[in-house]
C-alpha cells in the first residue's frame, strides 16, 4: 500500500514547498507522523508492505499528552468513541489494599484529556487513514 497524503505540500507565492518526507510504515505511529506532516504543508508519501491496514495491537493506552496531540489532529473524539476513559489509577497488594491512588483530575487545566484512554492501538490507525 502506498499514497499521498491529503493535504500535504503545496507552493506558494512566498516559494517552493518544504521538500516531500516518505514515511515508511501506516501503523499508528507512520500514519500520525505522516498526518502532522501534512496538516504542517508537507507533501508526503506513506509507504506500507501490507495491503491493508494492521489489525493487531502492541498497546492499549493513550495518555493524557497523546490524546491533546490526537485531539489537534482532530481523531481524539473518534477514538475516544472506541475506547474506555480512565480517570484514576491504583496500586494494589494481592490482599486487594490500595497503596496508592492516582487521581487524573490533579491533571485539570494542564491538558484537555485528564484521563488514560484504555483502546487498542490498532482502533487508531483507522482514524488517522488517508483513505
């Protein structure tokens, strides 16, 4: 699978473009750098093996500063869609004693996300595709 990026690269009277980047790979990780690129004015080229996009995850969180990034991005909401917002975190012994407790919301007015979002990875590429 290969593409251009929608968006990417263009001239003006100002000057040329900034020259095309190739991205090599559409996991979660090539399809948002080549996603920031081309909202940036960046003619890119998305370069893939496979056919299709990947199914299988290799993570299933997103924390606070990736979700801003995704929410800039404008596919935060669509994944949020798919996944489960966590807002507090805990430490616990095998007898089910809380040790400690992390509460998201002392994250409030420091990000727009003060939650982890529980998703699979996989569930983001779809929302970042140039198709």
């Amino acid at each position: 699978m290969s593409g251009d990026v929608p968006g990417g690269g263009t001239t003006s009277a100002a000057g040329p473009s900034r020259p095309p980047v190739a991205v090599v790979g559409a996991g979660p990780v090539g399809l948002t750098a080549a996603l920031v690129l081309a909202r940036a004015g960046v003619a890119v080229t998305l370069l893939e093996a496979r056919e299709e996009l990947a199914t299988e995850s290799r993570a299933s969180t997103f924390h606070p500063a990736t979700l801003d990034l995704l929410d800039e991005l404008g596919v935060a909401a669509a994944l949020r869609r798919r996944g489960r917002t966590v807002d507090r975190i805990q430490w616990r012994d095998l007898d089910g004693g809380v040790h400690a407790e992390l509460d998201y919301a002392l994250l409030a007015g420091h990000t727009g996300h003060p939650y982890r979002l529980h998703v699979e990875q996989a569930r983001l590429t779809p929302c970042c595709s140039p198709s």
